[in-house]
C-alpha cells in the first residue's frame, strides 16, 4: 500500500473542528512544515493537543486555535512562547492546562481505547481546581483517591520523523521519541513528515528496526519533507536554528510582527520557505543541540 501524499493532502483530510495531536516537544521535532500548510489554509476552530513550541504559537497567531490541551508551550531558550502568550493573556483560547506527565496518561488512555488511567499526579494542586472536568476518584482497592486522567483521543496526529517507508514504518533515530508513538496511536489518522523516503527493505536491518516505534498500520500518509522540522531540531540530522526563533519572537513585539513573518516565510509556500532560511545546506549545518 503506498501511503505517500503531499503536505497539501494532509491537510485536505483536516476539518474544521478537529482534534489535532502535534507531536515533537517545544522546539524538538515538530512537523512544522505540516503546520505551515495548516497556516496556508481556510482550516480553523481547531482543537490542539501538545507539548507545544512554534507549532502552537503560530496557530495561535494564525486565529485557528479554538481549544489548547497543553503541558507547556515554549522555545526552550525562549521560555514561554510569544505569540502563545498573546492569545492566553487575551483570552483568545479555551485551554485544558495539565502536567506534563497527566497530558502523557491522556495520549496512552486513548491509545489503549480505555476511558482514563488513574494518577497521582495532580493530586493536591490546583491543576484540578483550574480543571473541573477533571474527577477524583475512589479506589476500588483501598482508601486512596486518586485523579482520574480522562483519555485524549484526537481526529488526527501531526509528525515529524527520521525515515518512513511509503508503507508507513516510521523511524525516529534522535535521542528521545518523546510521546509520538502515544499521539500515533491514539489519533484515528496519523500523517507524518519524514527527512528521507526509504524503502521498506531499509527496515530489514535489525539495527534500523530498533528505532520503529510504532505499527505502519497507524500511518495514514507520510509525506517526504526534507528539512520539515525547521526552525525545531530533527536530532541527529540537525540542531535547534535558534536565530531562527529569535527572529520570530522578536516579531511578536512589533506590530503587524506576525503578518510580516507570515508574508516572509508561510505564505509563499514550502520551497520558497527551505530557500529564506538559507536553503537545505544552511538546515543540516546546525548544530544538534545539547540539553
């Protein structure tokens, strides 16, 4: 089966309204070349599930961000995103705002189709006052309470990985997967960027097998992006463009900042974006970065 389409396809599968998991975390392997073409479109009333960077502050600029169930959103260097802060100080978005390891047993509830995983987490904080959806619930068990994380199933994940195959066996070599095989399956259509397009004979070494984390059969497209995690990192290929980042959170501290970064770099499409950050060459020169 050959699952290849372009970004274009992707995001003609989105509707309005949608749950959309975006997978990567702050500035580390984000499919933003998939989230340019969700900027390019009509596409709008989203709700957004993610450890979030650039991917999520753009959408918020973009007004296409209804609902936002998050961890964090920021740019590491940068600690709390620009254009993210904007919307949230202004109110623009409803927002489920939880720990990052509550937002992870959300992801493998509706990865394991199961209602919620009870925590910890979140117990005796104001995580569940600021959450009122959130329950508390009794043990079964004992006499403990305990925070009933509800699962997150999204309509579709957004990601960004090393290698595919057009079958969908995704690769990811960098140091930390993150949580991109719990957003793979806990969406109902996952589509993924990938640096380079294999074939499946590729993932006959076991050596290479290692690094597939989850069934092709949860790949409904991949979509071959060379360079498609830009400005975020896509370790080991290449590092964080961290003045890239500052140049678009500077941005955010001018008026009319975002509608002429959107001019200069989202409206004129994918190609034109690769060649106004110093082409393919300039992308695989930076620096992986170390945490």
């Amino acid at each position: 089966m050959n699952k290849q389409m372009s970004a274009c396809d992707v995001v003609a599968q989105l509707k309005d309204g949608m749950t959309i998991g975006i997978g990567g975390w702050g500035p580390r392997r984000k499919p933003m070349a998939l989230v340019r073409e969700i900027l390019r479109s009509p596409l709008k009333d989203l709700t957004v599930v993610a450890y979030g960077g650039a991917d999520v502050g753009m959408l918020c600029a973009a007004g296409k961000i209804r609902k936002l169930v998050f961890a964090f959103v920021s740019l590491d260097a940068i600690p709390l995103e620009p254009y993210f802060r904007q919307a949230r100080q202004a109110g623009a978005l409803e927002v489920m705002e939880i720990d990052e390891g509550m937002l992870m047993l959300g992801l493998k509830a509706a990865a394991m189709q199961v209602p919620f995983i009870p925590t910890r987490i979140g117990l005796g904080t104001d995580v569940i006052r600021h959450n009122p959806d959130l329950k508390v619930i009794g043990s079964p068990y004992d006499a403990k309470d305990w925070v009933a994380m509800p699962a997150l199933p999204l309509d579709a994940a957004l990601l960004h990985v090393d290698r595919a195959s057009a079958r969908g066996v995704c690769q990811v070599r960098g140091p930390d997967i993150y949580m991109d095989d719990l957003f793979a399956r806990a969406a109902r259509s996952t589509y993924v960027s990938c640096e380079e397009l294999v074939d499946d004979a590729y993932f006959a070494n076991g050596e290479e097998a290692r690094y597939v984390y989850w069934e092709r059969s949860a790949t409904a497209g991949v979509v071959h992006l060379p360079g498609g995690a830009h400005p975020s990192s896509c370790a080991p290929a290449y590092g964080v463009d961290q003045a890239h980042l500052r140049l678009y959170a500077a941005s955010a501290r001018e008026e009319g900042g975002w509608a002429r970064y959107a001019e200069r770099f989202v409206d004129g499409g994918e190609a034109a974006y690769i060649d106004a950050v110093g082409g393919p060459a300039a992308i695989a020169k930076l620096a992986p970065t170390v945490y």
